[in-house]
C-alpha cells in the first residue's frame, strides 16, 4: 500500500493516467496504453481536485487539512503473470472489477477517488486510491491499521475466490509470487513519483510546465 501525501497526488496522476511519458518504467508499452481504464472514472480527472471534493464533501469542523496529512491510500490489486494468462480479457476485466465492489463496500464507494488499471505493462494490475475518511474527518492510521492489512490479506483472496478466481492468502509466507510481483509494482511506481516529483516545473499561475 502506497500512502499519498498532497505533495505525491500530482505525480501519481501523471503515472496512472499516463500524462507523461515515462522514463524510469521501461515495463510500459504504450501502444497497448488506450487498452487502459478506470472502473470509477469515465476520463482523467484532476487527483488534488477530486480529493478535495471527496474531503470537502464529509468533513465535520472548521480545522484545516494538515499539509502532510496522508491524502490517498492506493491499493495495488495484482497476482502473478501466470494468474492472469490463464484469463480471458473478459475475465481479466470481472477480476478487477470484483476487487472493486470489494473495496467500495468496504471503505465506501463515495471515498474511492480512482480505480485504474494498467493493461500495458507486463503483469495487469489496478492502483485503487482510498481517501481515508471516517466520522467526517481523514483517518488514515485508524482506517489502514494492521487489523486492517491482514484483512486484506485474509479477506481478499477468500472474495476472489467465492468470484471463482483461485488467489492464495497472501503472507505471511504462502504467496511468494503474488507478493513479489506486488512489490516490485510497488517499488517500480515509486520510483517513477520520484521522478515525476523531482522534475515537474509548476509556474505562479498553478498551471504545469512540460519538461
């Protein structure tokens, strides 16, 4: 899981929606890119706007957000490469889709900001982002606490798994490849935020500067 803190939010939606070309990610293929979508947004939006919105839209109390508060958790919903080779498109699309009911059940549907997944690349995968907010305020350490994580890690796999998609409960040391391969994502997506963070020019009017 992948905490997003406001200033994270813009790089992360460069990446995800592929604004940018990249440069740290050779793993992209962008002509498979258009085979790319958001199961909760019909177009790219504006990520610091809609968590804005999201944020705006439920909090109780005058108190402003804490600049360094965390904004986004990002789930990334993925298996191993075998997994999903054994899966039609159709069912690939029913796999994600399935994680997604699970998780606007869970966390709610009004606080998911996005749900995209990336088709170009070598493993399919989705970057689901949470906006923590719970009694009208964000809550981030209460929500994603380590009751919370190995939920995920119980819960999840069984969901799948009543969908008719065999996930492992992931470890605690019984999914080597699927954890792995989360990871990798993982460290692969900070690597490009990084990247973006360190080289994205933003003027005195708000607007971006291409680099």
């Amino acid at each position: 899981m992948q905490k997003v803190k406001s200033a994270g939010l813009k790089g992360m939606q460069f990446h995800n929606q592929r604004e940018r070309k990249s440069r740290t990610n050779d793993d992209i293929d962008h002509e498979r890119t258009r085979e790319n979508y958001d199961l909760k947004n019909d177009k790219n939006i504006d990520y610091n706007e809609r968590v804005k919105e999201i944020i705006e839209s439920q909090k109780t109390g005058t108190r402003k957000t804490r600049k360094d508060a965390v904004l986004v958790n990002e789930l990334l919903v993925t298996s191993d490469r075998d997994f999903f080779e054994q899966l039609d498109p159709g069912e690939q699309k029913r796999f994600f889709e399935e994680s997604y009911k699970l998780f606007s059940e869970r966390y709610g549907k009004q606080n998911i900001a996005y749900a995209t997944v990336h088709n170009d690349e070598q493993t399919p995968h989705m970057h689901l982002g949470v906006v923590p907010m719970r009694d009208g305020k964000l809550q981030g350490k209460n929500v994603f606490n380590r009751q919370e994580l190995l939920w995920l890690q119980d819960k999840f796999p069984e969901h799948m798994k009543k969908q008719g998609f065999e996930l492992k409960r992931g470890e605690r040391g019984s999914d080597r490849k699927h954890i792995e391969t989360a990871k990798f994502k993982k460290q692969t997506l900070e690597k490009e935020i990084d990247f973006l963070e360190k080289n994205l020019a933003v003027k005195k009017d708000g607007s971006v500067a291409k680099f």
